[in-house]
C-alpha cells in the first residue's frame, strides 16, 4: 500500500469514527435532556460538572474539531493549487481549530469548577 493511499485511508477512517461519535453523542445529548426535569444555566454546569459527561463533552468537541480538520484540509489540499496559498490556509485552519479546542477546554474546565 502506498504512503498516498494509506494517508487517504486514514483520514476516510478519522471521518468516519469521529461522525460516529459525535451521532451516538448527539443521541445521548437529546436523551438525557429530555430526561432533565430542568433545562437551565445551573442545571446544564451542573450536568457538565459530572466527570463522565465533562469527557464525553471533550471528546465530542475533539471529534467534531478532527472531523473538521480532515474535511477542510481535504478540501484545501484538492482546490488550492499554488502551495504557499495552500499553506498559507493551513495554518490558518490549524491555528482556528486549536484556538476553538482551547476556548472549548476552557469552557469545560471552568464547569467543572463552578
């Protein structure tokens, strides 16, 4: 198998696990709202200060953030023919997706904390 081909594989798997999970979280998400005798600002930290949910919400985010990135390089790496233009959009895309993964983090610890 050639480095193009299993690099081609690996993102096609990437995508297709991470759309998986966020699927089965969006599913538990709708669940257990629907299960929650209140829906506001206290009762939401206070679901996301459980540790198992706090994860599950991290790892969605981490999914829903690889997802993207796999998309959008994708699609870069297909349309934008001059390579500085294409590296230029990269990096931009990076910097976005990890500034977002942080902020998200933040957000996730600061619940814990509340």
């Amino acid at each position: 198998m050639s480095k193009r081909l299993s690099s081609g594989l690996r993102a096609w798997v990437v995508q297709r696990f991470s759309a998986i999970y966020m699927a089965v979280f969006l599913l538990y998400i709708v669940i257990s709202y629907m299960m929650r005798e209140s829906t506001g600002f206290e009762s939401w930290t206070a679901w996301v200060s459980n540790p198992i949910n706090n994860v599950a919400v991290g790892l969605f985010f981490f999914a829903l953030l690889l997802h993207a990135w796999v998309g959008c390089r994708d699609i870069v790496m297909d349309y934008v023919k001059p390579f500085s233009l294409r590296m230029l959009k990269l990096v931009a895309l990076a910097t976005i997706l990890l500034a977002m993964g942080l902020w998200v983090l933040l957000v996730l610890l600061k619940a814990v904390n509340y």
